[in-house]
C-alpha cells in the first residue's frame, strides 16, 4: 500500500466523525447545520476546512465542549488514534454540575418508565385539573 501524503486540511463534518467526537458524519452535519459548532469562534458549516491549530467548540446539552485540532485525518481511525487528532479543553465539570447531571439522568429514566398515562390516570387528572 503506497504511503499517503500528509493532509493540509479537512472537511469540518468529516473531521469530527473521525475523531470521534461525533458518533456519525450526518449527525456531525446536523450539528453544524443547527448552529452548534464553532471554528474559530464563528459558526461553522459542514464543509469547512480545518486544519491543525483550529479551535473547536460544540455546543452540547451540559454546556460547551472546547477542542484544538492537532492532527487531520479524512478516513476511520482506532479510537485511541483518533482521540491524538484533538486536545480537549473542555473544564471539567463541578461536584455540582455532577449531581445535577445524576439527578436529570434520574427524572429522565423515570419518566420513560413511567411512560404514557392510561385512560383512569387521564380521566382523574383531567378531573383534578377542573376542581
């Protein structure tokens, strides 16, 4: 297999999928698309180029994750390699917002397992609601 030259830049959408930081390249789009990933502290498009010393910040559900490109790679990589690509920069997050993270994950999975009310529990609270 021929050696292949060194990349000078990278799809942003492309990028993020191979460092993993995205579990798909659509999803990585959607993202950008929606206005949650910066480059350089402007809002990024999907077909961006990147390369090595761009400041990468993603907008997720529990604040902001901060990462600076350190390698460029346009195919799949093992995990461990592509966790090399970025510095991750991110605070780590406080006891506080650990907790509340625990305790969101908690609510979540209790309404799941609570799932939809049947007919009675609709019925009584629809009487509740009107007494």
């Amino acid at each position: 297999m021929a050696d292949r030259e060194p990349l000078e830049s990278v799809r942003l959408d492309v990028w993020l999928d191979v460092s993993c930081l995205f579990r798909t390249r659509s999803e990585a789009q959607r993202a950008c698309k929606a206005g949650r990933v910066d480059v350089n502290g402007q809002a990024a498009r999907p077909h961006r180029a990147i390369r090595p010393g761009d400041e990468i910040a993603i907008t997720r559900t529990f604040g902001r994750q901060t990462v600076v490109v350190r390698g460029l790679a346009d195919r799949s990589l093992p995990k461990a390699q592509a966790r090399e690509l970025y510095e991750d920069r991110t605070p780590k997050p406080s006891p506080d917002e650990i907790a509340l993270r625990r305790a969101e994950r908690i609510y979540r999975a209790a309404q799941a397992a609570a799932g939809r009310p049947d007919k009675r529990q609709r019925r009584e609270a629809r009487r509740l609601k009107w007494q």
